[in-house]
C-alpha cells in the first residue's frame, strides 16, 4: 500500500506535473479545478481564489470572437481595447479586426490559435490560480515558450499548477512533481 501524499502549493508558486501517460496527471487537474468528485483525499484553495482551467483544446463557444475571448464572463466585460491588446500579446494581432464578427471561431481557428486565444482569456481574467493541462501541446517550442513566458511576466504573483511534456517547460516552474504508475494506486 502506497501511503497518502500531502502537497502544498504556495501563493504564486508554478509546479510542473510530469509523469508517463496513465499515473493521473489529467485527473489531479480535473481534481484541483473541482472537476473529478471521485476518489479519496481532499483539495484545498484559499477561500475567494479566482481561478480558471486552461485544458489541451481550448472552449470556444459560439458567437463573436470578443465573446470567446472574455468567456466565461460577458463580451462586455472588456473593452475591445483589452480584448485587442491582449490577442496582440498572444500572436494573434491579425484578428483584432474581427472581434465583433460573428464567425464558427471553434471550427475557423487552428488548434494552436485556439491556445493562443485560450492565454489570451487567462490576461485577461487575471486569475489567482492557473490550472494548465498539456495547454500548450499544439505550439511549436518557441511559441510555447514566448507564451509562457509572457504568463510569468505578466502574472508574477498568480499560481501555475501545469500538466505537461516538454523539457523546455520546466524553466518556467519553480518544481517538478513526477507521478509515477504503482502497484496498488
């Protein structure tokens, strides 16, 4: 029997999540944004955190572009001046003009543009916690790096917990955590 496990995440910490595919990283993210009621042990966020889950394929509902960008909150919750600023940050410049175009975004965008869209949302919100999982596996290497960096520079106190595979990941985390498959759980 594997005894139980106790990690802490400070404040603004950015823990990496690695392991082979199997030992549960999607599932301990889904756990941590509240999404995976099952199994044993318990998750505990600062009461009031704000915080948003970035997965492998972005959510891009359907409407405006300016929409996709603010959700889950309101298109008017930004103005186009934010909205605008923050695709210029994220690579995607060339769409500022489209915001209020009703378009079919989820099937018109790349997966990759669909991720860069997604960090966009993330400056935007200015969560308190960030819950990445594999949000960067349709970039090539320095988009992905560009990207994270950027994160960090802009929301040096929000915490980063990521699931991913790149070694080039790690230079953005203060930790490693490794799962690993055993027998018995």
């Amino acid at each position: 029997m594997v005894g139980d496990a106790e990690v802490a995440i400070p404040a603004g910490e950015r823990v990496l999540v690695a392991g082979e595919s199997g030992t549960g990283k999607s599932t301990l993210v889904r756990a941590i944004a509240g999404l995976w009621p099952w199994g044993k042990g318990s998750i505990k966020v600062e009461s009031g955190a704000k915080m948003l889950l970035m997965p492998q394929r972005a959510y891009v509902p359907a409407g405006r572009l300016r929409r996709a960008a603010t959700y889950p909150e309101p298109a008017e919750s930004k103005s186009v001046d934010e909205v605008g600023k923050e695709l210029k940050q994220v690579g995607l410049g060339h769409l500022v003009d489209r915001l209020d175009e009703e378009a079919p975004w989820d099937q018109t965008l790349s997966g990759g543009e669909k991720q860069r869209l997604a960090f966009a949302r993330i400056l935007l919100h200015r969560p308190d916690i960030i819950v990445l999982d594999e949000a960067t596996s349709a970039l090539e290497p320095d988009s992905q790096d560009k990207l994270m960096e950027l994160l960090t520079k802009e929301l040096n106190a929000t915490t980063i917990v990521s699931v991913g595979h790149r070694p080039e990941l790690e230079a953005f985390h203060n930790r490693k955590i490794t799962l690993e498959r055993r027998r018995g759980g």
